[in-house]
C-alpha cells in the first residue's frame, strides 16, 4: 500500500474575534437558557471565536438562505487563503485532487472549482466536494484524499475544509 504523508497543514480566520463570554450571552438570549449555555462554553474553554459578522448581526438573521448567503461570500475566500498558506511553494502541477468539505454551508458549484481555477492548479485536477459530514468533514475530507493519492504515487492533493 502506498504511503500518503501531510506535508503542510493551514488554516484560516475570519478576522472578527468574539469573546466566549459574549457570544455565550448572545446564544443564550436567543434559546432562552443562558444560565445552560455560559455552563456548556465555560467547559469548552475557548477563549474567543472568529465569526465574519458581529453577534448582534448574526442574531438578526432569518432564513437558512440569509445564512447561507454569507457563507458563500466569505468561505471560498478564507479557504483559498488557508490552502495558498499550505502549499506555499509547491509545485501546482502535481495536485492531482482537491478535497473539500463543510458543513457549515452549501453552494453549488462547490468552492473547490474556483480554488482549482484560482490557484492554477491543473484543469483535470480530481474535486470531491463533501457535505452532511457534520465536524468530523475535516477528517473525512483528509481520508477521501489519501485514498485517491494511495493509488497515484507521486501525486499531491488538497483537503479543505470550512
């Protein structure tokens, strides 16, 4: 069985950090258990977390498409930085195969054409856009891509995940 390696791994923020303890009070507001919720992010011990839009502004949110609308703005953007990041100098012309997954929005066609387009890689360069695989996407998307490099030696690929 062909080894597979990672080589490089990246990663990429949105640049608005929100305090654990604000956003724990604005989730709390909206599901009406804030006492539950402050408990549940106090045991995360996270810090902060990165959002694209302010707490108060994600609050006034309605439809799954106004969700969705903003992830599609912003993912393919910070997608492409982490994976630039991660390949650094690396030869394009050696990606054989661009994994992709999320689970936090969905578009259609699947960011990962234009992180082939836009990062020069090769046209025939094998996408495999996955999605409903929930938190655990990261981990699938980097399983999908050894499988498709085991059999191509000398080949590279991507995963991404956002």
């Amino acid at each position: 069985m062909e080894q597979v390696r990672i080589i490089s791994a990246a990663s990429a923020h949105p640049p608005l950090r929100v305090p654990q303890d604000v956003a724990a009070a604005h989730i709390g507001a909206l599901c009406g258990d804030a006492r539950r919720v402050r408990a549940i992010a106090r045991g995360t011990r996270i810090q902060s977390r990165a959002a694209v839009l302010p707490p108060e502004q994600l609050a006034t949110l309605g439809s799954i498409a106004e969700r969705n609308a903003i992830y599609q703005r912003f993912a393919p953007a910070l997608a492409r930085e982490a994976v630039l990041c991660a390949l650094g100098e690396s030869p394009r012309d050696r990606v054989g195969c661009v994994v992709t997954s999320s689970c936090t929005g969905y578009t259609v066609p699947g960011w990962g054409v234009e992180l082939v387009e836009s990062l020069g890689l090769p046209l025939d360069t094998a996408r495999l856009p996955i999605t409903e695989a929930g938190c655990a996407g990261g981990g699938v998307a980097l399983a999908r891509a050894a499988d498709y490099l085991r059999t191509r030696p000398g080949a590279c690929g991507v995963a991404a995940a956002a």
